[in-house]
C-alpha cells in the first residue's frame, strides 16, 4: 500500500465506492446510446412503463401496513392518498401532489387522529 491509500479508512472507501456507482449510473446510458444511434424499443418500452410501476409500488408500499379493522379504520391514509390523487389530477405536477399528500397525512396521523 501507498501512502495515500494507507491513510483513507473504510469510510473513505465507501464514499469513493458510492461516488463511482454513481458516476457509472450517470455517464454509462450516454456511452451505450450515443446521440445519433437509434435507442432499442426494449429501452424505450422500460422507459415507459417504469414510472407506472415505480409509483404502483410505492402506493403498496405505503399502504401495506393499514389497519382497517383498527381504530380509525384506514382513514388517514384514505384521505391523504385522495388528496395526492385529488391534486395530481388538477396540477399534473406529481412532486407538488406527492408533497402535500405527504404533509396532509403527518398533520391528521400527528394532530387530528391521535
């Protein structure tokens, strides 16, 4: 080992790890599709539908710990998801719907159904 290599700690190599898994995330997609070759209908199709499915998880995610036999039945979290729905559909702006969604179901689990 080198000097410089002596003096990092694992944490240095994990940083430097995380760093590089990055980088390859972000340049490898430009390499393997440059700007003037055709992009494979199997990347297109992914590019698609992953989205959907992403956020199809997260909502399962979210809500597979509900009660709805308990106290309030699910009710928080009916509420806050269709406010999320309820916003996404008027502003389009899944971030902003996301979002509010979020801060409406911590006030009423934290305030309103305690």
């Amino acid at each position: 080992m080198d000097s410089v290599t002596a003096g990092m700690g694992n944490g240095a190599w994990i940083v430097a790890a995380l760093a590089g898994a990055t980088l390859i995330t972000r340049f490898l997609p430009f390499l393997l599709f440059p700007a003037g070759r055709e992009i494979p209908k199997y990347v297109e199709y992914l590019g698609k539908t992953l989205p959907y499915a992403t956020i199809g998880l997260l909502v399962v995610y979210c809500l597979k710990d509900v009660q709805v036999s308990g106290a309030f039945h699910g009710l928080p979290e009916m509420i806050a998801v269709s406010v999320t729905v309820g916003l996404h559909w008027w502003k389009g702006n899944s971030l902003f719907s996301i979002g509010v969604g979020t801060v409406v179901y911590m006030v009423l689990v934290q305030r309103v159904f305690v």
